[in-house]
C-alpha cells in the first residue's frame, strides 16, 4: 500500500502542506485526510487540524477535528502558531481515512510525517512580511463577531495589518538618516508618527504629478514643517509609484525596504500587500542611486535614457538585479527578462497582480499553461466601466479575475459579491465598517513567482503593475531574484491562500445562494473545457472521490495533471 507523501511550504506565518495518497484513487471508500500535529495547540501535547465542515454540513461557530471530519483537499495550511511559538519544530503525520461516515478507519501503515518549522521574518539578511488583509474571512468575523466599530477599528485595522503595519517603524532603527521615494504616504496611525518621532534626517520623494494631489497632503502638513523631515514633489513624470525606503550608516546605504505596499492605512491592513527588506549594501546603493536622480525631479525622457537592469547581485544565496523603470515606447527593456524566465520555466507560473496591462506578458503566461504547466493567478482590476481596447485577450474589466491553469478557466469576483445579508454564515460582507468606496481594492500585489515548488525558481517583484504605464510612464522599481526556494516557498502559500479564498467566494455567489439550504460541501468538476461547481447535498454520496488535481502533482514536485480538485474549504 502507497504511504501519503508530503511536501511543505514554510511561510513566516503558516505551513502549507501538500499531500496526496496515490492508493486512494482505486478506494471507494477514500474520504479524505486526517492531520495531527505536535506539539498541539496552547499546551496540548497533540491535536488534529480543524475542519469547518462536518458530514452533516458547517455548524456556526464550530470545528471538528480532522480525525472525525476529514480534510477533503490535497492541501490544507496550519496558521495557528503563535508568534513566541515560532521557533517550534513541528511534527505533521497526515492519515488517509478510509470507511463510512459512521465508521471512519485511519490507515495506519499508510501515514506519513513530516518535521518542519515557521520561518523567522528575517533570514538571510531578507525580511518578508505580508499581511491578512480579507475583510471577508470566516477568521474575521470570529475575531469581530459584532463587526467594525468606532471603538474597535483599529484594532480591526491592526488585526488585517497581521504586523505589516510595524515594518516601516521598525525599519527606521539602528540608521543615521533615511531616504525614500513614496507614492502615497497616508498612514495616519503608523508611519506618519513613526516618521514624526524620528530623531534623524529624513528625505523623501513623494507622487505630486498632478500638482493638487491629495492624497499625500496630510503627510505635508504634519511633516514639511519639521525640521528633520525633507519632503520632495515628484511633478514632471506620469506618476511617482515607488514605495521604498533606504537606511544609511554614515553615508552609506545598509538596507532596503521596498514591496507593493502604499504607505497608507489601506495598503497596509485591507488591500492585500507584502513589503521587503535587504540587508544588502550594494543593492541598497541602486535604490539610493535612485532616488537621488528622481529628487531633482527630471523630466519623464531623462529617466527613460537610464532604463536597464543592474548587474547581477550576490547575496546570501540569492542572485538579484534591480530596474527602474520608465523606458523608451517601444522597449522591452523590463519585460524581455520576464517573458524570456517564462518561456523557459519547467513547473509552474502563479502571479498575483494588480491591473497588468502588458499583453504580451499574459499571453506567455497562458500559452505556458497551454504547454501543461502549473498557472494560476489573480488579478484586481479597479475600473468598471469600460472594456480594455488594447488587445485581443482584454476582458470587460472586472474586479478580481482568478485563473485557473488556462486563459479560458476563469472565473470573476465581483465587488458586488458577499452584499450585507448575504455573506454565508460566520462570514462578514466586505464592507464591513470600513467605509464606502466605489472601487475597493483587494489585491494589490505586484509579483511573478516561476518554478515556485523547485529548486530554481525565480521572483519578480516591486512596484511595477506589468503594465504598459508602469513600463513606460512611470517611475516604478522592480526585482528579480533567482535561488530564493524559502522566499517562493511563502510567496506561493500566500498566494494559494487568497486564491482558495476568492474562488470559493464566486462558487457560493454562482451555486450555494440559489441551494445553501441543502449544502453540505462544494465539489468542483469538469465540464468540457470548464471548471464548474456543484453542492453536495445530503442524499448524495458522503465518500470522497479521489480526483488528483494540478497542485497536488505539481506541489509534490510532479508533472502538473489536467484533472481537478475537490473544493471544499471555502474559508481562510
């Protein structure tokens, strides 16, 4: 009898395990998968992984112990270790389980363990933090069961923040001045005290393209009055999009702090964003180099003479070049290296961006999956008024488009979806409390992830949206980081946890509002060339029918399969 075989990817946050039990696709009788972790929870010397969905269907409020109500997924995360527990090693021994639903039998001689711990924040001299940001989450809601409140926002705000919200505060010790460029700086309960507080220098280029910006207004009322704080307007380009920061000792650059994340109160705790840091003194200097150009305020042509990519930067395994965008219409200066890495990946693709408009960019995206890689991906998209003219692959404008290993498997996330009343039980709507805003914002990444589950795998990362303003008319930055496996391994558990989360959001909104009264699990199956979903109700089957799936061949190290997945855990 095949044992399950696991693999793990370690965030700084959650471990994501992948699984599968190769014997189950001839049982029957296979109805999922059994988790048991030790040390367990609090003091507890074991337990099982929870379970939100029992046999007879999600009960508010509860948990059922995978032991008794098995995960019926190839993929399940544990986000539940504290942060002074993060140093802990734990064991993982996954059980298929096999029998009725009145008479479940864990395989025994068929488990399998493995050993394995959170990553620390900061390894490697890298720092990567990404933060909670889903409104909407089952997690959410049992964190705030009465909702969002004036007494309670921020600590909402700071829950969503998941810690992302100290990484700019934090950054600014240990220097002898900062300098930055900074798109929109906002924050009113983090950074801009931070930046108030601070004993030191501190020079910033800030977005003023339009000359009556608001958004950064506030920031130059408290802060262009003092007499530490240089605040610099940045007029003569598109848009000033950088959000970066660089620590000097002495004269010299030490560190960078650079990600997707805009220095406001939204982008750090409910758009969805991460932000870097390098203890890397040569790289730090080209982000330096960077912004002492763009201090002059140079016009938008001056800056195009300078696009190209840094030379190749060695650092603690990893192999990194810098670029700095704009470039010259028609170059391809930054996107050529990109299209060439996935032209040339082996495994997988899996991106998560915010309105990309180089076309050329997604059409090698999905002609890789085409060839039979691993692509998935989400995109957020913020106007909904008009259909894109520029390409033959321009959908009508949506709000979270989410792909599913091909351009045609897809599906749309509304900002309509979850309405107040009609979110599912233990779920809040997306509004939640925090405001009325026409085009909300839900993912705001800007990341490429290729090879993720190999040993070669390579990131893009930055400011940059891949699209044709960030290419050629704005000042943007981006990276490129070949040999980081820690660094993909928690850049594909966060973006798999955003996906489940999204497209189980379209699957309720598509199928449970019309048949929830019956609902007891979504099972997802194939129709042609279309992925649909179907409810699982109580007079149907209760065994769980082995399907394979893309990430689980993939994730194992294995050639990605065309069959599909059971969709059952349709929360966070």
């Amino acid at each position: 009898m095949e044992k399950v075989k696991i693999k793990p990817y370690i965030g700084t946050k959650m471990i994501l395990l992948a699984f599968n039990w190769e014997s189950g696709k001839d049982r029957s009788d296979f109805l999922g998968f059994a988790i048991k972790r030790s040390p367990g929870y609090g003091k507890a010397k074991e337990n099982w992984l929870p379970n939100r969905i029992s046999f007879d269907g999600p009960v508010k409020g509860r948990e059922f112990p995978s032991n008794k109500s098995p995960i019926q997924k190839f993929m399940w995360w544990d986000n539940r270790v504290n942060h002074k527990d993060r140093s802990i090693e734990y064991t993982y021994t996954i059980y298929p389980v096999v029998g009725s639903k009145d008479n479940l039998n864990l395989v025994e001689n068929a488990k399998s363990s493995i050993k394995t711990k959170l990553l620390p924040d900061e390894f490697n001299g890298v720092g990567t933090y990404f933060n909670r940001a889903v409104v909407s989450s089952h997690a959410f809601s049992k964190k705030f069961p009465k909702g969002v409140t004036s007494a309670n926002k921020l600590k909402a705000l700071k829950w969503l923040a998941d810690g992302l919200e100290q990484v700019i505060p934090s950054f600014l010790n240990n220097s002898d001045a900062v300098e930055g460029a900074i798109y929109h700086l906002e924050d009113k309960y983090w950074i801009i005290p931070a930046f108030e507080d601070y004993p030191k220098s501190i020079s910033l280029v800030y977005d003023n393209a339009k000359g009556d910006d608001k958004t950064n207004s506030y920031a130059v009322s408290k802060l262009g009055g003092t007499a530490h704080v240089q605040l610099l307007p940045r007029t003569r380009t598109s848009i000033m999009h950088n959000k970066f920061l660089v620590k000097l000792s002495g004269n010299k650059a030490t560190e960078v702090l650079m990600g997707s994340a805009n220095f406001t109160t939204d982008g750090l705790s409910q758009q969805a964003n991460y932000l870097h840091t390098f203890a890397c003194p040569e790289l730090a200097e080209h982000y330096l180099g960077r912004k002492r150009i763009l201090e002059d305020d140079p016009k938008k042509a001056e800056t195009a003479k300078l696009a190209e990519w840094s030379d190749e930067i060695t650092f603690n395994g990893l192999q990194i070049r810098a670029y700095f965008s704009p470039e010259k219409k028609p170059g391809r200066i930054a996107m050529s290296p990109i299209i060439d890495a996935i032209n040339n990946a082996k495994k997988s693709v899996v991106f998560s961006l915010f309105s990309p408009t180089d076309f050329e960019l997604r059409n090698v995206i999905f002609e890789a999956a085409d060839r039979g890689l691993m692509m998935f991906g989400l995109i957020n998209k913020v106007d909904d008024t008009k259909p894109e003219r520029t390409s033959e692959r321009a959908d009508v404008v949506a709000r979270v488009e989410i792909y599913h290993r091909s351009k045609n498997n897809k599906d749309v996330y509304w900002h309509s979806y979850f309405k107040k009343d009609e979110a599912p039980d233990g779920f809040w709507w997306e509004k939640s409390g925090f405001g009325k805003r026409k085009h909300p914002v839900y993912i705001h990444h800007k990341f490429i992830v290729i090879d993720a589950e190999t040993d070669n795998p390579t990131i893009y990362t930055g400011s940059a949206n891949m699209s044709n303003n960030s290419n050629y008319n704005n000042d943007e930055n981006l990276l490129e980081i070949k040999g980081g496996k820690e660094l993909a391994s928690i850049y594909l558990a966060e973006f798999l946890r955003l996906y489940e989360h999204y497209r189980a959001r379209v699957q309720w909104d598509d199928f449970i509002k019309k048949e929830k009264n019956q609902l007891i699990s979504l099972r997802e199956i194939q129709d042609g060339q279309k992925t649909i979903m179907t409810p699982i109700t109580q007079n149907q089957s209760q065994g769980f029918q082995w399907l394979g799936n893309s990430f689980n061949s993939a994730l194992l190290g294995g050639q990605p399969c065309q069959n599909i997945e059971v969709f059952r855990r349709a929360h966070l």
